[in-house]
C-alpha cells in the first residue's frame, strides 16, 4: 500500500467502511479529515492537507492521516458524526 501511495502522489489513505476498522487499529494515532467534493473549503483544504500527509510520510511520524469522502461514504461520516465540512478529527487508540 505504502508503495501505491508513494507511486501516486497520494499519501493521505483514502477510508472507507472497508477500511476503517483496519486503518484505526493499525495507527495509534489518526488524523482524518471528513470532507464533501462540492465544499468549496474542502476544495481549498485537499492541497495542504496532501502536502500535511506526505511531510507525515516523509519523516516517519506514529500518525495515520486518512480523508473521507462523505457523500461516497454516508454511513460512516453519519457514525462518525460529523455534522459539516470540512471536519478534521485526531483520533487517539480509535477515539
């Protein structure tokens, strides 16, 4: 996984409910940002929260950064609550 990432540019893991149980427990600490494609703001964010991710990358630090897209994945931003975006979440032994 870590090479795909690194091949694409993308560092921040894209989550999912496929993926989410598996991401938390792999990373004590999580930093997530819940976002919608058509919030201007999240438009704004997605740059700087990549290059945020890829500096986490970079230099090895204990922390996951993942993104959601919360209109693909309604369930879990509804189990997340997240109430409006872009909402970013630190998460500490998945909490």
């Amino acid at each position: 996984v870590e090479e795909m990432h690194e091949a694409e540019g993308v560092h921040a893991v894209e989550l999912s409910k496929a993926n989410w149980d598996s991401f938390m427990a792999e990373h004590e600490m999580a930093f997530v940002d819940m976002f919608a494609p058509w919030c201007v703001w999240c438009q704004r964010l997605a740059p700087t929260w990549e290059k945020f991710a890829k500096e986490v990358y970079e230099t090895k630090m204990p922390i996951g950064v993942g993104k959601i897209d919360c209109m693909a994945n309604s369930d879990l931003c509804r189990e997340q609550k997240v109430m409006a975006f872009p909402t970013l979440r630190w998460y500490h032994s998945g909490k």
